[in-house]
C-alpha cells in the first residue's frame, strides 16, 4: 500500500514519524510521497521556510515532497505520478475535491482531533477548551465530500483536566494520532476496520480564529476569561489595554474561596485591578468572580511572572483593563 501523507503544522509530526516507521518495517506498507504546504515566511528575516511537516519528512524519507498552491489540474498530475493508494491527511489545510480523491483507489483517512461529530472544521483543539470541556479525543475518519463529516474508523477519548493550553493540549492530541494511526492502517489493509457512520444531525462546528478573537472582555465570567486565555495560548493570545498600552495576559486562573479586596458596598467594575495574592498572583474582577493572573507582558516587552511585573508597574492595582 503506497500511502501520500498530507499534513502541514508541526501537530502532524508524530503521525508523520509513525507511519514512517511502519513503512520502514517491510510489511506492504511505503510512502509514496509528502502533500504539505508552500514553504512561507516564519521568522523575522522573511525568508521563507518549509513546514514543519515537510523538515520532518525530508529527514525521515526520500520520497517526493509536493507544495502546490492549489490542488489544481497540475497538482493532480503530480500526484498521479507517486501511484499512491491511499490518502492519509491530517491538517492539511486544504481541502478535497472528488477529481483530486479518485486518484486514491483506497480512498482517503483524516485524523481529526476532536470526538467526531462534535467540532468539525479548522479548530477543534480551541473549540473544546474555550468551552470548558471535560473531555475531548481524537477520530480517524473517512474522507467525505462535507469537511469532516466521513465515517469514523478509530476514535478514542481523551480526559481534560481544565488547565490544559492550546499547546499542551496540541502535542497530546499529536502523540495520540501516532499511536491510533498505524493500528487504522494495518486495519484498512486487513480489512477489519468496521466504519460507523456519524451522526449529522448532532454535528457541531468550529471556524477559524482571528487575532481580535484574543481581546479579553472583562465583563465575562472568570471561568470563561479562564478559559479563553489558555485556549488562545500559543496564538493569538488573550490581550488588553492598560491605559495606552496592550498588555498580554499569559497565565491566570480562578482562584477557589478567595474573596474579593474592597470594602463592602465599594463599586467593583469589571476589569478593575483589586490587588495581589501571594500565592495566586495579580487579582482582577470580571463581570462574575476574580481572575489571578500569574504571567503577563506588554506587547513590546518580555513576559514577566507578576511578582516582577508589579515590580516594574508600582501604580498598576487600582487601575482599570480593557
């Protein structure tokens, strides 16, 4: 079985470094080739570089690497000519037409991570944090002309403990994809693999993030400020403004039993710097509870931890965010 794996970001690697070795051990199994996006600027000097799916691939085999801009006509070409089998995708970026999967005889897989039909679309790792999930997973699926909507082969829970990131939760959700996929293959090429169709009428969907999706709005509850800073955490950040200047907000949580620091009956406006606790950090009201926030920075500085922070801001408590 020739395979063409399609993937770009660095979440797809594990997979990629999985079905790499199971090329590599003799049993039917061989790349016919890497589908990955055009090489783009990633660091300050501009310079273009490939994506972190393609750097893996060039160490891990010597196999065709494709980058086309679309999967046009002469795309289609390019692939034809690796005689692959299969199509094995996973953030791809872009997606399938049924000219480009008919030059798959097995068809095409998706590894998607979230617990299909929950959170079809681009962002389903955000998705399950930003709405306080308690647990999430990850689906092996078949390619279907609707975005995600193919039947599921292998899908597996995974537990969340509500301090997960974007990115802590990203490399799970990675490592997860490499212990499922091998298992998926060797069941397409056995033909053990029973497929279940999902269930549409309870799919939910999630879209692309924008970098104005990170401003924060105190007037929220802390759970959801919460929640909103660790599923934006590596991009884009949750953001604020203290007077004229963004600050980003890097680290919080709720901290449990604490009460809030002005007298009673004083006027508490969301956003408003109550104080410091020495275990929880910088403490801020929101439309509903207290946020403690322990890492934070203005957008030209470095991040600090909120000890330094206040250091550095003597007249910050008292003052209002947003």
């Amino acid at each position: 079985m020739r395979i063409l794996f399609a993937g770009s970001p660095e979440i797809t690697v594990p997979a990629l470094e999985a079905l790499a070795v199971l090329c590599g051990e003799g049993n039917g199994f061989s790349m016919a080739g890497l589908l990955t996006n055009p090489d783009s600027p990633k660091k300050r000097s501009g310079k273009p570089e490939p994506t972190d799916c393609a750097a893996a691939f060039q160490r891990l085999s010597t196999a065709p690497v494709l980058k086309p801009e679309k999967l046009d006509g002469a795309a289609r070409e390019l692939v034809s000519a690796l005689n692959p089998d299969l199509l094995v995708s996973f953030a791809y970026g872009k997606i399938f037409g049924p000219k480009f999967l008919a030059l798959f005889p097995l068809g095409g897989i998706n590894i998607h991570p979230s617990l299909l039909p929950k959170y079809r679309g681009p962002t389903p790792v955000p998705a399950a944090i930003i709405n306080r999930d308690t647990e999430t997973g990850i689906t092996i699926q078949k390619l279907a002309a609707e975005m995600d909507s193919g039947d599921i082969l292998i899908q597996e829970t995974v537990p969340l403990s509500g301090r997960e990131t974007t990115g802590t939760l990203s490399e799970t959700m990675a490592a997860k994809a490499a212990e499922l996929l091998p298992a998926a293959l060797r069941g397409i090429a056995g033909g053990t693999l029973r497929a279940k169709v999902q269930d549409h009428g309870e799919a939910t969907y999630c879209s692309l993030i924008l970098k104005e999706n990170g401003i924060i709005d105190w007037n929220l509850s802390a759970p959801e400020i919460d929640a909103q800073i660790r599923a934006y955490d590596p991009w884009p950040l949750s953001r604020t403004m203290h007077g004229d200047l963004e600050l980003i907000i890097l680290k919080a949580e709720v901290p449990e039993g604490k009460p809030p620091l002005p007298l009673a009956g004083s006027r508490i406006l969301p956003g408003e710097v109550l104080g410091k606790d020495e275990e929880k950090g910088i403490l801020i009201q929101t439309g509903d509870g207290i946020l403690a926030v322990s890492a934070l920075q203005y957008q030209t500085k470095k991040a600090l931890d909120w000890k330094a922070f206040l250091n550095g801001a003597r007249n910050f408590t008292g003052t209002r965010l947003g």
